[in-house]
C-alpha cells in the first residue's frame, strides 16, 4: 500500500497504460475506466471490463467512472488530436525561477541526462536592459525545422501541433539539433539511466501482446533510448486526459498558461483567459520571429512584474539543469 | 624512346616493399585500433566522444567534410582537364580515380560512423524523406560512388589486359586480370563502345561531383546558425574541395614518385603544372574565404559577431590563422614563383594545404555550434567547449588509415599510371615490339 | 465556518488519535472525509463523498474506502440508501435520485450521513451533511442582436425563486471552463440572471455548452445546469497536416520535390545502367 501511494511513476504508468489499454478494448469501453474488483451484491446492470493485469472482470455499471479521454478509436499517433491547436502562454512577468516546473518536468519525463527539456534561461539582452528569467522548451513550430531535415520522419508534425519523435525510428543523426534554433532537443548520449524503467519496460512488454506500443511516441521519455533524440512533448498523455502539462500544474507562479488555440483560451490552472485577449492585452510575442517556425509557444513580457529577478538568483544553477543526487539512490529501491 | 615491353615492366604492379609493408602494417594496426574504439563507441553509445548536446557535431562530421573534398579530385582531374584538353594530366588520372574511389568510400563509413543508431541506416531507404538535406546526401553519394568506381574501372580495361599477357606464366594474378579485362582485346567496336562510355562519364562526373559538394554543404546551410546561414557555402565548400584534392594528388603522387621510380612518367613538368593549378584554386578559395568573412564582419550582427569574434580574436584564432596562412596564403605565394614549383616545395605545399583543408572543416563545423542563438545554459561547464576525445581521435584517424589503406591496395595491384593511355600518347604500339622478339 | 468546524474537528480527532497511536501497533490511516451535494439539472444530484489522509508527502487521496450511506432522520433514525466507494483520487459519487421529496424536514432540508467501518487500510470514520434542492435552469436567448445567457434558481421545496445569490457562468473548454459575464453575477427577485455572449467565441461547429454554477452553497450545495446552442464561430482546422509541405512525412512530399529529384535520379541511373550494359558488351564483342 505504502510503496503504491507513494510512488508517483507507477501513478504515472497505470494511467499511461489505462488509456492504451481502453484503446485496445474498442470503443465501447474507451470512455470509461474502473475501480477494479468491487464486487456488488446489487442486482445492477453490469460491464466486462479488462484490468490492467489482463484478466476480465464484471463489473456494475455504477461503479465504471467516466475518465476523460480525448482519444477515440481513431485517434492514431502520428495524427494526433483532431481540431485541436495546443499552445502555451509563458508570462515573463510572474517567473521568478522557482525551477518548480523543471523538477516536475524532469521527474515526470524520467530525465536522467544532464540536459533539461525544458530550461529556465537567465536572459538580458544588453547591458542596459533589464534580466529576467525565461523557461524555454520546445516551441511545437507550426513549420519546424527539426521536422523539414528529418531525414526518416522520426519527428513529425501533428495535424494538433504537436511535434514528436519516434524514439524507435531515429537513426541518431542529430541534424534536427542542428536544425532547431531553439536548441531545445537533448541527445542519448548513453543508455540512459533510468533505472527503476526496468519495471516498466517489463509490463510493457506484456502490454506487447495486447497490441499495446512498447515506446509511443505521446510518451516522450517513457522510456529514453540511447543514441536518439529527445525533447519537450506539450505531455500529450496529460492532455489525453484532459489535464494540464506538468510543468503548468507545478509552477507556484502561474506563469505557463497551456490552452487550446481553436478554443481561444488557455489557462494556468488557477486563471483561464481568452488566448487572443491575454496576447493582445499584455503585448504576447514569440522567441525568434524572423526566422519563421512560427512557434506556439507565446511570451509576454517581462513587464510590471510580480516578482523580483534577484529572488531567482539563489537557485540559479549555471551548469546544471537535471538534479542528479539521490535519484538514483531512490530509484533503485522501487 | 621506351619500347613497349620496358614501359610495361616500369609500370605493372609491383610486390610491396618491406617499406611497403610496414607501412600497410601501420595501417593495418591503426584500423584494428579504430575498430577497437568503435566497438566501443557502439556498446556505450557517443558518450565515449566528446560530443554533446551543444556541440552535436564534432570531428566525425568536419572528417566526413573533408573525404567528400578529397573525392572531388577525381572530377577534376579526370574529367574536367580531360574534357578541357589538358592532355597533360593522363599520368595522374589514375591517381586521383583512386583518391577519389577511396575518399567516398570513408566518406560514406564515416557519417555512419557519426549516427546514434547505426543499425537503423536501412530507415533511409524505406522512410526516407525527400525534404531532407540528408537524404539528398545518400542519394548523391552513393551514385557518385558507382560512378567513381566505373571512372576508375574503364580506362583500366586495356591496362588489365596487358597486364593478364604480361604476367601469364609469371603470376597467379594473371588469371584475376584476364577475368577483370572482360576479354578486351581492343577491337574496333570495343574501343567505340569503350571511348563513348568514357566521354559519357567525363561529363556525367561534373554534376554529380558539383551536387555530392553542394549537397554536403548544404547540411549546414539549410541551417539557422551563424555562421552556416549562407547562400556562399555551396561554391565556397567546392572551391575548397579542389584545393584539398589538388593537395592530395600532389602529395601522392610525389610519393609514389619515389617508391615507384616513376620520374620518366611524373616528370618535374607535372608538379610545375600541378603548382599553377593548386595556386589557381587557392586563390579561387581565399576569394570565397574572404566572401564568407569579411562580409559578416563588416556587418558584425549579434550573432555572427559573437561567432566571428571567437574566429578572428578568441579560442579558436590561432587555429584560424593557422589554416588560412598556412594553408592557403603561404602556398599561394611559394607557387607563385617557378622556383617552388619544384617537386620538394610543391609536395611540402600539397601536404600543407591538405593538413590546412582538413582543419578548415574543423573550423567550419565546431566552433559554430557552440555560439547557438540562445545562451548555453544549464549544462556542464565541460558542454561549453569541444575538443575530441581519445577515442574519438582514434576512430578518426582509423577513417583516415582505411582511406589511405584503399589507395595502397589499389597501388598493389593496380597499374598507377595507365598504360594503354600512356603507350597512345606516346605512339608505342604492341605490333611494333611484337616485330622484334 | 464550516471549514472552520471542520478544523476543529480534524484537530481534536488529530489529538485523541496521537494520543491512542502510542499504543497502537497498526499503521492504519485516519481518513478525513469531507461531503458535499452536487446537483446537475438533467444528470440528477449526487452525494459527493471525499477522503483523503495525511501521507508522507502530504495529503493523499485515500482510495478504497467503503461508504455505507444513510438518510437521517428527526429523532435520528436513519435509512440506508446504499454504498459507495472512493476511487484513485479518493472520491466518490453517490447518485442520489432514490431521495423523495417527501423525505425532507419541514423546512425543505435532507440530512445525510456516512460511514466507513474499520478496514485493513482506514480507521473507522463517519461525517454528516444538511442541504436543500434547488432547480437550477438555463437557457439562451436573443436580446438585441446579442446571445444572452437565461438562468433560473429556484427553491425545489417551495417553488419560490432564490435571490441574491452569486451564480458563476461559464463556457467549457479543454482543460479548465473559460468564465463569462464578469465576477459576480447575482439573482434577482425572479431568482434570474442574464449574461451576455461574446458573439466571437470559437466552438467545434459552432457549438458552445455553458454551465451556470451555484458553488458551494448553504444549503444549496453545488448546483449545476448546462446548455448547448449553436452560437460560437465553427472552428476552422488550420493545420497543415493534410499539405504537402516541407515538413510533411513521406507520403506528402511536395510535387515538386517528388518530380525533380527523381527525374535526376532516375535520368543518372539509366545512364549508370547503360554504362554497366556497355561492360557487358565489351565482354560480349571479343574478336
């Protein structure tokens, strides 16, 4: 009980895999997930359901709960989302380093290497102008660079915006590196350590022989694969659930705000704008305009500000973006 | 005047010389060495290279540059002073076929060498996209490799010919040159069809070899960083291409000069020749050179700024004024006066110029990835820098071993300057010497 | 105040609890559950039954309780009207259609109540609840050119409107509903609000669902009604994903990145192959 409570990743996985899996049961079921082995004396109407174990129980319909899912028996991964845009609003004003959504990213993404997906830039553009902190990932161009040089179509382009990589396709020649100006791709330089995947890749093979993908590429991270590339995915397997990306749910400050483009809004969690109201109001722009990706990730700028850059000074770490003590230590107990 | 049979018994193939043989040795042993370190580059993954997420690309890459450079010379000395009517290069089109045949083959290992995932290279064939810079590279390599190989392949029709007659009795080899002269006899209708194919391949080299360049340069300048950004780099990486091969012919064949004995054949005229023409495309070079960087630097934006600066001024201007002195001014100015148009001086330029060409890659590849558009942050202090690693010098002079190891092998048992189109030019003919046993 | 109350509680159970743990041997949670009514014109109300615990990093949801569920009654005699049990994030919905009218106190009010028996996870633990029902409607409606959002609460017991009462309207979206019509907006006398419409949000073909909330009331609890109308701006797919672009994967390769290259290759390689036929031919044509 303990040992399940209190272990975020394996959280993590039995959802990842209860969409996967509901996916593989048809239509019929895919909206909905189960409180697994509640037997009911009522004489209700009931469901067979399929458990992540494999096995099928019966189930009242009472006890089967709507879990919301974007995905729909069409929903194929290379497509994505169907009219859908995602975007993500970072208000320069209110971040003050707190580093919250790093830690959130690199914990949830399983980040074992030395370069953070998504990085807190200290930024002053001259002498004279004023410093402020600038959380950077990757921007999901709506023409992206890193897709147009892709020599195997390993990272591709979403018809919901997102750009994501096929860990089992790429071929490591890292010119969508090269390519992106953002430089927000990592490379695998070695077998990543992540320990405690072990597990998981072991239930995911069992996963395998329900049709399950072993690697998909909506769960960037899950697990790493040495000599290829990864990067920031926009968490589709949280906007699957109709949840927001990590890095927005763990910011003290509110400053990422994630939306839907089409729908014209975006919110932090905590506040909900209109996406054109928001960038209009508070002059948004994007990183590197000229150079016509054509991001979708917005900034607003680091005007009347809520918080003070020196604040973020005292966890500035210049060389480091991936704590790396006790990680291991930890992992290696689960 | 030669007679027929000494000219063939000055330029068959030769047994190694101890010499010879240490020196394939040498070779030899440092492959074993690269393969070594490269199993385990592939147990361990790139970590064992000094390539990180700044600097994604490093020597494998600026090495992948330069054999592409060094395989140009085939086009050039083959085809274009060919079809130009320079009839002077015949000794050395054979010379420059074999760089050229060796040059693409590491050139093609090489960027393999350089993939995360080897095993997947078939990918590029059955999800290739064609949007992709690289996937033009596979294409245009490959298809200039064949042809390369074809290149080198019909003028030595005769030659193996010849060399089946004159070692018959004398040396196993005989049988292997009667199979590969593909019963030439020298017919009318053999030499029609083998003179067309020939004209065919002269000019179907040129494109190939301008796009094989072209395309390679393109790699970076499909790119938004400084430094690569430019519409300069195709013809800039081609007039560079035909200085480092014009060195590479000079350099080897002042070698093969010595150990073969071949003064009668690659006479002082042909360094002085070879001179002129390497002075030509330096200054064809340096007027690129200046092209790519003083018209930044009279502009001097951010980003090419920060760039230039570590160029002209910061950790990489020695290395800088190293390459284009040394490697480019110096040689101008010693060949430019007939005195260093001797074989000594000519063969010391030609190496300098091949040492300059291949740092000249270093210096386009690296130090442009370490000035990205945002700041380098978050990262290792080590990931602000790139120098390679042990290993990866090991493999990399592995590359340069096995490309050096090809043209040995092929000297082995290859006529080095062609006969047939040798005893042509000079007017020997068999029948002559058949008259007189 | 009630989240006072709650406090309270929590604090004095926290006391007794320390003091009893000294002795205890079991590493038994101690849920605290917390209870609200939530009514849904059309989907029907519901006993919303939470528990979470205090763990290791903080509170957690306490999964797996099991509920019974009774009415009270005056004089506390109690009803069962079922069970429930809370799911991963430690909730759970009880449907509470079974409950009759006439099963109120003469002031209109329920009073329910909750109790988990002691299991191998969770100490025993039992919470009550008093609200009222509510009809909470809407619909929308034209007024000057302009889509106004219409909604009414009213008392069930009575049939008398609730005024002066904060109700929330909102517009759903993805992730989080987009608020509509400012801050605050209360009911009138006629226990009616109106709302205006911004005539240019964007829905998928047009559609938009508004929600009206009475939040966390006493003794309303939370009341919801939705409506869909066809009011918004059909979201139009920008996306270049069915182009032929640049950064399409193979199948979508532009034409003219199709035609070109491959007339170059193929035009190279018919030449290739002839020269590689030529060879044959040389062999072929001995004298």
């Amino acid at each position: 009980m303990k040992e399940n409570s209190n272990n975020p990743r394996r959280k993590f996985l039995n959802t990842g895999l209860k969409a996967g899996l509901l996916t593989a049961i048809g239509a019929a079921a895919t909206k909905a997930a189960i409180d697994m082995d509640k037997a009911y004396s009522a004489e209700e109407e009931t469901v067979e359901l399929m458990t992540p174990e494999g096995k099928l129980i019966e189930v009242p319909i009472s006890q089967v709960q709507e879990m919301p899912e974007l995905k729909d028996e069409n929903y194929k991964v290379r497509e994505g989302f169907p009219n859908r845009k995602f975007v993500m609003v970072v208000d320069l004003a209110r971040c003050k380093n707190a580093k919250k959504c790093i830690t959130a990213c690199n914990k949830t993404h399983f980040i074992t290497g030395e370069n953070a997906w998504l990085k807190v830039y200290k930024m002053q553009e001259s002498k004279h102008t004023a410093p402020y902190w600038q959380p950077t990932m990757c921007m999901h161009c709506d023409k992206p660079p890193c897709v147009k040089v892709c020599p195997v179509d390993a990272t591709f382009k979403r018809q919901d915006g997102l750009v994501l990589i096929d860990n089992e396709r790429c071929i490591g020649c890292r010119f969508c590196m090269a390519a992106c100006p953002y430089s927000t791709r990592v490379f695998n330089w070695e077998e990543p350590k992540q320990g405690e995947m072990t597990e998981i890749h072991l239930q995911m093979e069992d996963m395998g022989h329900m049709g399950h993908e072993m690697h998909s590429p909506d769960y960037a991270g899950f697990p790493s694969v040495k000599g290829t590339v990864d990067k920031c995915d926009f968490c589709p397997h949280m906007i699957d659930q109709e949840e927001l990306p990590h890095c927005v749910t763990a910011c003290p400050n509110g400053v990422f705000f994630f939306g839907d483009a089409y729908e014209d809004t975006v919110t932090n969690g905590d506040e909900t704008f209109r996406l054109s109201k928001l960038l209009e109001e508070k002059s948004g722009y994007r990183l590197m305009e000229n150079l016509g990706t054509e991001p979708n990730v917005y900034y607003l700028p680091p005007s009347n500000r809520l918080v003070d850059f020196e604040e973020g000074l005292e966890n500035y770490t210049e060389f480091e973006s991936v704590e790396k003590p006790d990680t291991s230590e930890n992992s290696e107990e689960l | 005047m030669k007679d027929y049979n000494t000219l063939i018994k000055e330029l068959a193939p030769r047994k190694f010389t101890a010499l010879g043989k240490l020196w394939t040795g040498f070779l030899i042993a440092v492959l074993v060495a690269a393969l070594v370190c490269y199993y385990f580059q592939l147990r361990d993954g790139l970590i064992i290279t000094e390539m990180r997420d700044y600097a994604l690309w490093g020597v494998y890459i600026s090495n992948f540059v330069f054999f592409v450079a060094i395989s140009l010379v085939g086009s050039l000395m083959t085809a274009i002073l060919r079809l130009s009517g320079a009839n002077w290069s015949t000794p050395l089109t054979r010379i420059s076929e074999i760089i050229a045949v060796a040059a693409i083959i590491m050139a093609g290992l090489t960027i393999i060498i350089d993939m995360g995932r080897p095993e997947r290279i078939l990918y590029l064939f059955t999800h290739g996209r064609l949007q992709s810079p690289i996937i033009w590279d596979v294409v245009v390599i490959s298809t200039y490799l064949v042809i390369s190989l074809l290149l080198l392949y019909y003028p030595l029709l005769p030659d193996f010919a010849i060399l089946k007659k004159y070692f018959k009795g004398k040396n196993k080899l005989s049988k292997w040159y009667g199979k590969l002269a593909l019963n030439w006899s020298g017919t009318d209708s053999q030499r029609q069809i083998y003179n067309k194919s020939i004209r065919i391949l002269s000019i179907m080299i040129i494109p190939v070899a301008f796009g094989i360049h072209t395309v390679t340069a393109w790699l970076f300048a499909t790119t938004y960083r400084p430094g690569w950004d430019s519409t300069n780099f195709g013809p800039y990486f081609i007039a560079g291409a035909f200085v480092a091969g014009a060195g590479a012919v000079i350099t080897i064949m002042f070698i093969l000069r010595k150990s073969h004995k071949l003064q009668d054949y690659i006479t002082d005229g042909h360094f002085d020749k070879m001179g002129k023409l390497l002075v030509l495309l330096c200054l064809l070079y340096l007027y690129f050179n200046v092209n790519e960087y003083l018209v930044p630097a009279y502009k001097m934006t951010v980003e090419e700024g920060v760039h230039l600066n570590e160029l002209f001024l910061g950790q990489y201007a020695a290395l800088f004024y190293l390459v284009i002195v040394g490697g480019l001014i110096v040689p101008i100015i010693v060949l430019i006066f007939p005195k260093g148009r001797k074989p000594v001086p000519v063969f010391i330029m030609g190496v300098i110029v091949v040492l300059g060409a291949w740092w000249k890659r270093y210096l386009i590849v690296t130090p442009t990835l370490l000035h990205p558009f945002l700041p380098i942050q978050g990262v290792p202090e080590s990931w602000h820098h790139y120098y390679p690693s042990t290993m990866e010098w090991i493999i990399t002079f592995g590359t340069l071993a096995g490309a050096l190891l090809i043209i040995t092998i092929l000297v082995r048992y290859v006529p080095i300057i062609p006969i047939h189109e040798t005893a042509e030019e000079r007017g020997i003919t068999e029948s002559e010497t058949t008259k007189k046993p | 105040m009630r989240r006072f109350n709650f406090l309270l509680c929590a604090f004095a159970v926290l006391f007794v609890w320390g003091s009893y743990t000294g002795h205890s041997q079991s590493e038994k949670n101690r849920a605290r559950v917390s209870l609200s009514y939530e009514s849904i014109t059309g989907d029907g109300s519901f006993l919303v039954i939470s528990g979470k615990f205090r763990g290791d990093e903080g509170f957690e949801p306490a999964n797996d309780m099991n509920f019974d569920v009774y009415q009270v009654f005056e004089g506390d005699s109690l009803s069962a009207l079922g069970k429930a049990t809370t799911d991963a994030q430690g909730e759970a919905r009880f449907a509470l259609d079974a409950l009759s009218v006439e099963t109120a106190n003469e002031d209109g009010e329920y009073t329910l109540k909750v109790e988990a028996k002691d299991n191998e996870k969770y100490r025993d633990t039992d919470k009550d609840i008093t609200f009222k029902k509510s009809e909470l409607v809407a619909r929308i409606s034209e007024e000057g050119g302009v889509n106004h959002l219409i909604a009414t609460l009213v008392d069930s017991q009575t049939n008398s409107p609730i005024t002066d009462q904060p109700l929330l309207v909102y517009v759903k979206r993805l992730f989080k509903p987009l608020k509509i019509g400012g801050e605050f907006v209360s009911t009138d006398e006629n226990g009616m609000i109106s709302v205006p419409v911004d005539g240019d949000l964007p829905g998928l073909n047009g559609n938009l669902t508004f929600e009206v909330v009475l939040s966390d009331n006493d003794p309303y609890g939370t009341v919801k009604a939705r409506v869909t109308e066809t009011i918004g701006i059909p979201i139009v797919d920008e996306s270049t994903f069915n182009k032929r672009t640049m950064w399409s994967p193979p199948g979508k390769t532009p034409f003219f990145l199709l035609i070109f290259p491959n007339l170059m290759i193929v035009g190279i390689w018919a030449t290739i192959a002839l020269l590689i036929f030529n060879l044959f031919k040389i062999n072929k044509s001995k004298s």
